[in-house]
C-alpha cells in the first residue's frame, strides 16, 4: 500500500503533532515538506493551509481530520478514547487548544517573533506585549488541568496532549513565555515528561542554534 505522507512545514507545530500522532501507532509515514499556499498543499486544502495527508486514494486536510484517520485508520492502542466520555474530554481539550490557545500562543505571540511583519523584521512588540495577559492566564488553566495525573485527560497519553506538546514546546524557548511556564510547576513537569517520549523526539524539528 502506498506510504501515508504528511506535508507541510516541520516547524509548524500542527504538522509536528500529526508526525507525532503517526508514530504513536506505529505508522510508517513520509514527511513532505511544503509551505502554506504552496501548490501541493492548495491541491487538497481549499484554504492552502498546512499539515495536509496524502495516502493512496485518500486525500485529507485540517489537523483533527487527519489525527482522525490515523487513529482510527491503522492498528496499534488507540490514541482517543473510544469510552464516550473520556473520548469526548479528549476532543474538548483538542478544541480549547485550537480555538483558544492556539490563537493567543501561537498566532498572536510565537508568530510575533517568527513573522513579526516589521519593516525591519524585528519582533512585534505591540502584538507579543498584547498577547500576554491572556497566555498567562491559559497556562495558568493547564496547569491545573494536568495537576492530577499529569495528563489532560484521565491517566493516558491521547491526541489531546499530542495536539498541545508542539505549542509548551516552543513556548518553553522564548523570552516571556519561558518564565510564565517555569512559574506553572505541574505543567512544566508535564512538558518535560512527555518531551522526551520516544514519538516526540523522533519527530522533533531541527531548530537554528
């Protein structure tokens, strides 16, 4: 059968988590590596957004539709619970990270630094500056979330800390954010738990020095 491939951007932590989500179940796969509006990338995203699947026939776009099919697609231990409710607390955590954290973390904060759009392409002040009332606040709610078993849902490894690990990552190496994480005790030791599991560090970007 033809290799599951996944493309898009290493760095980009949505294509870091679905590598991740791969190697969790033992799927052998191919990283393509495309960026965002590229022609590759549009021929399966109607909005050219990254990561995209591409395996055989199948063609899927949108992070949760394609940790979806890995998941439910090949054998291995599930990475959502298939018990309804702890199913369902995984597919919450996915949402509140990609409609709340993500934007704030990521979109507003990280890309500050990464694609400021300074004239000088320095770091965006205003918009990281404006940004970190509300992350504090959201690591502030995942630390409390991962206090008890230092999991996010119930006492198991699932696509909700998958989808999250990318994100603490990065966060963990910038200025502000680093701090703010260092201060969040069971977070941290969550982030530095689950780091180095053998799926992650497989599947972990080359950063510049």
């Amino acid at each position: 059968m033809a290799e599951l491939e996944i493309i898009g951007r290493p760095i980009s932590t949505y294509v870091w988590a679905a590598r991740i989500a791969c190697e969790e179940k033992c799927v052998p796969h191919k990283l393509v590596v495309a960026a965002a509006h590229s022609p590759e990338i549009s021929a399966i995203h109607p909005f050219g957004k990254m990561p995209v699947l591409r395996h055989g026939d199948v063609r899927l776009c949108e992070s949760r539709a394609i940790y979806f099919y890995i998941d439910h697609a090949f054998d291995g231990p599930p990475l959502a619970p298939r018990d309804a409710v702890a199913g369902a607390l995984a597919e919450q955590w996915i949402s509140l990270v990609n409609t709340s954290i993500d934007p704030v973390c990521v979109r507003q904060y990280l890309l500050g630094y990464i694609f400021p759009g300074t004239p000088d392409g320095s770091p965006n002040r205003p918009q990281i500056e404006g940004s970190l009332a509300r992350m504090e606040a959201q690591l502030t709610i995942l630390d409390k979330a991962v206090a008890k078993t230092g999991y996010l849902v119930n006492a198991s490894f699932t696509l909700a800390d998958i989808n999250l690990l990318p994100i603490l990552f990065y966060l963990a190496r910038m200025p502000e954010s680093g701090p703010m994480l260092a201060n969040n005790p069971h977070l941290s030791a969550y982030l530095q738990r689950h780091i180095t599991r053998p799926s992650v560090t497989a599947t972990m970007p080359k950063l510049p020095a």
